[in-house]
C-alpha cells in the first residue's frame, strides 16, 4: 500500500541550527501538509502546498519556516533557526485532491527536539 | 472561540461495551468531518469521515453528523483494548485544511 514517508525519524538540533524535514507523498498526490504536534498538545495545521508554491500557511509558519518540492518527488519543511518551542512532533501529509474531498494520508513523523 | 472542541477525557469503558465520543466545531460552513485515531508517539490514522447529516456505519464504528447542532460523534461498538488511543475529531475550513480538536483519550479496560 502506497504511504507517505518521513526522514529523520528523530532529530536532536541545538537551538539556533537550521533543520530540514524530509517527507515523499504518496507519487500521485497532489496537495502537501505540514503539521506539528507538540507533545501533549493537538496538532495544528503550518502549511499547504499545491502545484509548487504554498497555498495556505498558518500563523505558526512564520519566516523561520520554509518549505519546497525540489525535485518533484520530495517535499521538505526548512526551519532556519530552531527555538526551544519548536520541538514537537512534524507530521507530513498529502491528498490526491483537496483535504475536504478525502483522506489525508499521514506519513510517521519526524520528531524534533531543540536543546 | 476554539474552532474543534472535544472533552480531552480519559473517557473509561469496559471491554465490549459501547464508546461514545463527541465533538463540536465552529465554522458553519464546514462540509467534511473526519475521525481519526491516533495512538502514543504515531501518527494519525484514519477511522471514517462523513458529510451529511445522519449516521455512517464502518463495521464497529459509527459516526454521526448533526450539522444544525455542530455535533459530529463517533460510536465504537463492542471496544476492545486495542481501541485504546486517542481519537481527534477533524473539520475542514473553508479553505480546505484540516483543523483537530485535542482528542479524546479512550481506555477500554478487560
């Protein structure tokens, strides 16, 4: 069954270190997620992305947070200057058409702990 | 006004019996409703999703829609401890992203 992957699966970072999530959708998915999840706490949307360029971001994704599919293929979740409050839970996700249509495919997420 | 609301719980249910787990949401203009349920340090996985008002029925698990109340539930037939997790309601906005409540964390007990 297709899935959704995420590399690292854990990342250890010290603050002010630049980190890059790597997700691989599902290969004919169309629209791209971002989320977090801090622990203990619900997951929040970041940001959509469709057809190469962000689509809707949320007040979390602010300048620190970039995001790019570099090679069709890949879709990465840049953050350039991690804080302490940026640990939590990063979970990938992507849809063949937009996420009130159908399922969002969740990948296994990549956890992140700024020290 | 928090947009997904769910009763954080735990909610405690002997094995077998029925669990019944409720959600409320803001936005009016919401169209589709998802449950998923996620356990300790995963990700979420899918249970059902529904879009009209009235009930669907996926083997053990049933959801219910009440779009003039806000109201979506889900119902969990015969639980079983393997159902113990957390269950987050989902809603999409207008915009089509998914918004979560907290979840709820259910503990079904032998």
């Amino acid at each position: 069954e297709p899935e959704v992957t995420q590399t690292p699966s854990h990342q250890v970072t010290q603050m002010g270190q630049e980190v890059i999530l790597r997700c691989v959708p599902i290969s004919n998915h169309l629209y791209f997620y971002w989320y977090r999840q801090i622990l203990g706490q619900k997951v929040e949307f970041l940001v959509s992305f469709y057809n190469n360029e962000i689509s809707e971001k949320s007040e979390i994704f602010d300048d620190q947070f970039s995001v790019e599919r570099p090679d069709g293929s890949n879709f990465t979740l840049k953050i350039r200057s991690t804080k302490l409050e940026d640990s939590a839970m990063y979970f990938c996700a992507s849809t063949l058409g937009r996420a009130n249509t159908g399922e969002l495919f969740f990948g296994e997420g990549s956890r992140l702990t700024v020290l | 006004q928090k947009e997904v609301e769910q009763n954080s719980g735990p909610l405690s249910v002997p094995e077998g019996a029925i669990a019944s787990l409720n959600c409320t949401y803001s936005d009016r203009g919401s169209q589709s409703f998802f449950w998923y349920r996620q356990y300790s340090g995963k990700s979420p996985e899918l249970i059902m999703f529904i879009y009209s008002n009235g009930d669907k029925e996926d083997g053990r698990f049933t959801a219910q829609l009440n779009k003039a109340s806000q109201y979506v539930s889900l119902l969990i037939r015969d639980s079983q401890p393997s159902d113990s997790a957390t269950y987050l309601c989902a809603v999409t906005s207008n915009t089509g992203k998914l918004i979560f409540g907290q979840g709820t964390t259910l503990q079904v007990k032998p």
